[in-house]
C-alpha cells in the first residue's frame, strides 16, 4: 500500500510535469527521425576534372557515377577554384597518371579514389583480352550475393538504431530518476518520507516501479515509431525489445538514484551524463569492439550498455531469439541487482532503520 | 539487586513519553550533542530553546530515530529508537516545508495518509479534520505551488497530525509565520495538549513561545544548560524573563567550563 501511493505520487508529478515528458517521449522521436534522415541521405555524386583523358575512360567514369569535366590545362588551384573532388592528370609524353585529391573529406576522397583505380583497372582488363580472349573466362562476372542478417537494402542505420533505442531509454530514465529522487533528497521530502513507517526498500521498489512505467511507455513508443514510420528492421520480437529495455531502464534508474546521492544539485548531477553516460555509447556496439585494445575490450564488460546493445541489435537486426539474448538479459539483471543494493544502503544516510 | 534496577527503570519508562539518557553526538570531529539526558512526561508540552546550531534539530531527529546517537539510549513509548513501529505514533513537522509542490495540498495530505496505512474512510476523516484545523480546507485542491508560505507551514502541520500520533515533535514551526496564524497554531498546540492529551516537543528560539510551555529545556553548544518549568527556571537564575536566564546560564556553563 505504500508502496502504490508512492508509485501514484510519482505518476502524478510526472504527468504534471508537461515537458519533462516532452523530453521523454517526444525528444527520442525527434532526435530518431533526424538521424534516420542524415543516414539515409542521397550520396552527391563526386566531381572528377581531367586533363588529356581518352574518351574511353572519361565514360567509364561517367558510367560509375562521377562527373566528369575535362579541362586543357589544370592544376591545385582549379581544384579549389572549381570545387572539384579530384583532377587526374595524364602526361601527354609518358602517359603515366596523377591524381590530386582535394580530401577535404577523408572518407569521399578515399572513395573516389577507389572508384577510379577500380574503372582504370577494368580498362586495362578489357583492353587485355581484346589481345588475348582466351582470358574472357577469368574475369570476375556477376556475382550473387547472399545475406545472413538483413538485405541489399539494409544501411548503416539499421544496425545503429536498436542502439540508439535502447540509449534512449538509458539516456532519459537515468536523468528523470535521478533528478527526481534528488528533488527529494533537496526539498527535504525524502527525510520528510523517512520520518514515516516506510522501509527503505520499499522507497527503492516505488522509484524503480513508478519510472519504470514510464520507460516501458517511453520503449513502446520509440520502438513502434521506429517500426512503422522509419521502416527500421524488425527481425525478432517486439516483446523482447520491450523485455530488454524494461532490464535497461531498471539499471539506468537504479545508477541514476544511486549516483544523484552524490549529487548536491541538478547541474551536479547533469555532469555524471560525461562520465556515467556517454563512455556507454562507445562500448554499445556502434564501433566493433573487436578493433579495440584489450583493456577498452574489458572496459566494455562493466557498461550495461554493451549487454543491452548487443541483445537489442540480436532481436531487432539479426532475429535473434530469447535463448540467444539470456547471456546479455542476465548481465542487465546482474547490474540491476548490484545498483538496487546500493541504493538501498545509501538510504542509511537518512535512517539507519 | 540487579532485578530491582531493572524494575526501577521500567518504573521510570512507564510514566514517561520520552527518555534521552547520556546520548552524545559528532558530525566528523565536530560534536554537536554532548552527553544530554532529558524525561518528557505524557502530555507535556516540552520546549527546546536555543540558537541555531545549538544541536535542537539533531537531539529532535535523533528522537524521531532518523538519526543514530554515537552512544546513550532514547527510548520513546517504551520502545528503544530507532524503531519502525514507534514512526506511527510520532507526527513530524520539519524544519524546511518538505512537500510536493507539483501536487495538491489535498493531493500530499492523502500521500502521507497512505504512508501511515490509513483505510479510505479514516483518510477521508482525518484530512478534514487536520485541513480545518491549520484553516486550510478551502484550498485543499489548489497545488502547492501557489501557496504562500504560511499555507506551506500550516500544511506541513496538518501533515503532521494527520495520522492522529499520539506524539508530536514540531521542529521551529512558527519560523517565517505571521503573529496571527502563529497565534492561532499555538492555541491549537495547547489544545491539543490539554484535550486530546498530546505529548508535544517544540523547537524554537524565541522566547516568548517558551513561555508557554510547560516544561523548557535550553540548549547550547550541544549541552542542556537548564530546565525546567518557565517559572522555576526564572526564580532559580532570578531572572525577570527567559532571555536573562538563557543568558545567566551561558555565563555559569562558561564559569564551569573554565574552572574545568
């Protein structure tokens, strides 16, 4: 009974609270759509000039999305001047072939850098068996190609926004609940809560009970929106999206009422977002942890995100099931336990009882 | 022997609401109660009188049980604190108007009843009596936000007495109240003493509420330094008033401390 009044106390302020659930259910769709439409933007094709190109090689490029604009003399400053990507140059006497790139942007360059060295190639590789057709056979033709999780059609994207839904939940959960019990803690009505027969335990069930609702509602509808209106891949269940989230958003409000004791105020407490909450984003699967060293490696395994990435990308990327994800489910529980715990022996500080 | 000790402090218990026996107290190196023993009798209205950081708060909070004595006993209603049970029993009205301003005045009143394991009906009840009694049941259901100060301090009363304890412990409750309604609260307050035969604790630094109560204890530097009833207190030191006893006895703690 005390327990559901204080749970019914939470709900209240919250829903009388209109922008910090603005924040909760709105921000993530937001925040969801735009990165949704900065992945999924339409590449601008390169821009390559030439300078004493064979026509041959000038469609070839044309062929493999560049633009081509041939000049009769060129240089550095025509690259800049003319905002081109690249200028190739080829030396009327010897034939031989520069490339000045402008790599303004590193990851463009090297793109079409590649793409160049690629239609060179199959230049050279026709040119080839025109002289000799028996090699016809060894070229590479089509090949077909098969896909274990998603498709053609599956981006970048895809991959990142199980992450990024699951970040969400962590992200808001973990600074409404700790705020919220630090309001307590400030205004007194924490003591105030403590000079009455309830039991510390049954403070940290309300607060776990209470936003975590919240975060249910917040998982469902970010979850949803993702689905029908982003057209994300849904391969598994909607329900352990929900199941995995609901485990996260326990952990995020269990660190973030334990670290807002260690918190004097709110701007206190925003700046455990640095170090309790953006160091997850790197361990959550966005960049491969196989790359990293071995001491980041065993970093990754004290951040709950990287158990709630890894399952979140299993359901909703790769279909994986209940059996595959309990590894990750019970490392969240394992967090989830350990922060309850302590919370509840932080309370102390108010009442020894 | 040893069996009549023990008769003889059940003897002391029983008559009793509250007893501080030698508890002594330190936040880090600083000590902010220092070996105070005080007996509150049933339906005595007890004052602790004193400065800030006298260690008033701490002593109250202590017999609340929200805080630990580093040594000594309290017990209240026979039952050693901290102790769960005992909370029922025991209103508390904090120094700071700790209420959820986003709810209603109505709204807090009917959290804190939960709290106390109040039934329907008896919330119902006691949230129309505690309302009228701090004069507040017309704005039962505005939120808290938009209440003046007073309204806070007299919410936090009815919040107090909204479980009907049969001990009450006010800490500072008429601070930043108009000399109207801090009229009005202490009448209520002695009302309650003689009628329902409430044992009340008060916290204050001003004198002339210590007049009013039955018995006074002054508290400095974590030491009671005298007590007694207001007259007594007055006829042992000869002092005209309360203040010129408060200061009289500093100087003999001074006197004594020195001569230590």
């Amino acid at each position: 009974m005390r327990i559901s009044a204080l749970i019914k106390r939470i709900a209240r302020q919250l829903l009388r609270d209109k922008r910090t659930l603005g924040l909760m259910f709105v921000a993530p769709l937001l925040i969801l759509t735009l990165m949704y439409f900065l992945f999924n933007g339409n590449t601008v094709d390169s821009k390559l000039g030439v300078t004493g190109m064979d026509d041959s090689l000038v469609t070839g490029f044309e062929k493999a999305a560049i633009q081509v604009k041939e000049y009769d003399s060129a240089s550095k400053s025509t690259v800049v001047d003319d905002e081109l990507d690249g200028l190739l140059k080829k030396d009327a006497g010897s034939g031989k072939m520069t490339l000045i790139l402008r790599n303004d942007d590193p990851s463009r360059a090297k793109a079409l850098q590649m793409k160049i060295n690629q239609v060179i190639a199959a230049q050279a590789q026709a040119k080839l068996i025109q002289h000799r057709p028996e090699l016809a056979g060894m070229t590479t033709g089509a090949i077909d190609t098969n896909y274990v999780y998603g498709d053609k059609d599956t981006v970048f994207f895809d991959v990142l926004s199980p992450i990024l839904v699951g970040f969400f939940v962590f992200f808001f959960v973990f600074i409404i609940s700790g705020i919220g019990l630090l309001r307590e803690r400030t205004t007194g009505t924490l003591e105030r809560l403590m000079s009455t027969p309830i039991r510390r335990w049954e403070i940290v069930t309300a607060y776990l009970a209470g936003y975590g609702i919240f975060a249910v509602i917040q998982t469902i509808i970010v979850v949803v929106f993702a689905i029908t209106v982003l057209d994300i891949v849904m391969a598994g269940s909607i329900l352990h999206v929900i199941l995995i989230n609901l485990l996260l958003a326990l952990v995020a409000l269990s660190l973030g009422i334990l670290l807002s004791s260690f918190a004097a105020s709110e701007f206190q407490m925003m700046q455990f977002i640095p170090i309790a909450v953006v160091p997850q984003v790197f361990f959550a699967g966005i960049f491969p942890l196989e790359g990293m060293a071995g001491w980041l490696q065993a970093a990754a395994k004290i951040m709950p995100m990287y158990y709630a990435g890894d399952a979140l990308k299993g359901v909703m990327y790769q279909g994986a099931g209940l059996s595959e994800i309990s590894g990750d489910l019970i490392a969240l529980v394992i967090f989830a336990v350990i922060f309850i715990v302590l919370n509840i022996l932080a309370l102390k500080k108010y009442r020894t009882l | 022997m040893f069996i009549h000790l023990l008769a003889f402090e059940e003897g002391i218990h029983l008559n009793s609401t509250i007893t501080v026996e030698n508890v002594n107290k330190s936040f880090g190196k600083k000590a902010v109660l220092n070996d105070v023993s005080l007996t509150i009798e049933k339906g005595q209205l007890y004052g602790l009188i004193g400065p800030s950081g006298a260690g008033k708060t701490t002593l109250v909070k202590m017999i609340v049980g929200m805080e630990k004595a580093d040594s000594g006993l309290i017990h209240v209603l026979n039952e050693t604190m901290p102790n769960l049970d005992i909370l029922q029993e025991i209103g508390y009205m904090a120094q700071s108007d700790a209420l959820y301003v986003e709810l209603t005045g109505e709204e807090n009143l009917k959290f804190f009843a939960s709290l106390f394991r109040l039934n329907k009906e008896e919330q119902k009840r006691r949230i129309a009596y505690a309302s009228d009694l701090v004069n507040l049941r017309d704005d039962l259901k505005k939120r808290v936000s938009a209440y003046s100060g007073g309204m806070k301090r007299r919410l936090s009363l009815a919040i107090a007495l909204i479980q009907d304890p049969k001990l009450l412990i006010l800490d500072e409750p008429t601070v930043g109240i108009d000399p109207e309604l801090k009229l009005s609260i202490w009448g209520e307050l002695l009302r309650l003493k003689n009628e329902e035969g409430k044992t009340i604790i008060v916290t204050t630094h001003v004198m002339d509420e210590a007049e009013r109560c039955d018995v006074v204890a002054m508290v400095r530097d974590g030491r009671i330094l005298a007590s007694g009833t207001p007259s007594e207190l007055k006829d042992l030191y000869s002092a005209g008033s309360l203040d010129e006893v408060f200061l009289k006895a500093g100087v003999k703690q001074h006197e004594n401390l020195s001569l230590n």
